[in-house]
C-alpha cells in the first residue's frame, strides 16, 4: 500500500462522502436497515449515526482498508449499535449462507474491482426474505455526461481509490442475481459526472 493510500485517501475519501448531500442520502437510506445487518464498505462508519437502533440487531462491517477502519474507531466508541469490523473486501464475505437480514450499500459498489462476486458473496449471505439497500453514485443517462463521465474516468479512478464514475447500478445489481423493488435517480448539485446518484432496494431473485 503506497503512502498515498494509506495516509492521504482516507481522509480524502471521509471528506468527499460527509458532505451535506451525501449524508442527506445515508440520512434516508440507512435508518431502512433492520435485522443483522451487513454493510458493505463502511469506510470511516459515517453510516452509525443513522441506523435505527430499535430495528437493527447488530452490524457486520465490511472494510478492507486499515485508513479507513482506523478512522472509524471514534465513531464505534460512540455508537450503540453492535458492530464487528471484519477487515475483507467485498468478494470475500466470512458469513455463513443466509445469515443477514439487510445488505447495506453506500458509495461503495462503484470501489470494488469484482463487483460481479462481490454481489454473488451478498447474494449467498443474504437470507431468502431479506433485502439489499443501496446508495451509490454511476453512469448518468444522459449522453452528454456520460461521456465525461468515460472521459474522466481513468483520472478520477486513479485520484479516488478505484473509485468509477461511470458503472451503471442497476444494471450490475441486476445482473448480481437481484430484482430491483424501489429505484430513484437524481443529479446531486455539483459537477454532473460525479453527482449522478441511484438510490434503491433490491431483493433476490
């Protein structure tokens, strides 16, 4: 791991995903967790405040970079929900098959490089009944930003961690093994490329 990464990124990353905007959407999202709940990717745990404590049971989250689970220690301290950090990516989920109520995605399907077996590994956990919840920024349908969107992507992947810019989410949900129930999608303010959000829930099929 270049110093990059482990020291500048995380912060860079904590910044970009705490604006007013952004957490307006884990706002939303976040509190419709119920259950054991697996969250995928909780990065700096940003995501904490907002569970329902009534309705969810404990939390499993997700976080392969060191950054990141080391800046999510304060908020753990100051969480009251149960949380177990398991230091993994996505395409390595150590639960057992249908074990989780809720998979939780927030700005996090458009960071892992298989996203393809990453939802395979949450469909396999997921149990029968439960439900995916996602949050996650992608393509635009707009022909115009979509181009700078592939035009950008390269850069923006190398700046951001992996991040792209350009997936289309419900396609790749979708194609996970999943059947999207609730879909909205919006522009953010800010720069279109970056700001083309999908918000949604999906179950398996």
């Amino acid at each position: 791991m270049s110093f990059y990464e482990k020291h500048c990124l995380p912060h860079i990353i904590n910044f970009a995903c705490s604006m007013k905007p952004i957490l307006r959407k884990r706002q939303e999202v976040v509190p419709l967790a119920s259950g054991r709940v697996l969250e995928v990717g909780m990065g700096s745990g940003l995501n904490l405040p907002y569970y329902n404590e009534e309705n969810v049971d404990m939390v499993w989250g997700l976080e392969p970079s060191e950054g990141m689970r080391n800046k999510a220690r304060s908020r753990l301290g100051d969480s009251s929900i149960k949380v177990e950090m398991i230091d993994l990516p996505g395409e390595e989920i150590p639960l057992e098959d249908n074990s989780v109520d809720t998979v939780l995605l927030t700005f996090t399907l458009c960071t892992i490089p298989d996203w393809q077996k990453a939802l395979e590994q949450m469909r396999r956990v997921l149990k029968p009944e439960g439900k995916l919840i996602f949050c996650e920024h992608g393509k635009s349908p707009d022909q115009s930003v979509a181009k700078w969107q592939d035009r950008l992507n390269p850069y923006w992947n190398k700046f951001a961690g992996g991040c792209n810019l350009n997936r289309p989410m419900p396609e790749l949900i979708s194609g996970g093994g999943f059947k999207i129930e609730e879909l909205e999608a919006e522009y953010l303010p800010g720069p279109r490329p970056i700001n083309y959000f999908y918000r949604g829930i999906a179950r398996q099929i």
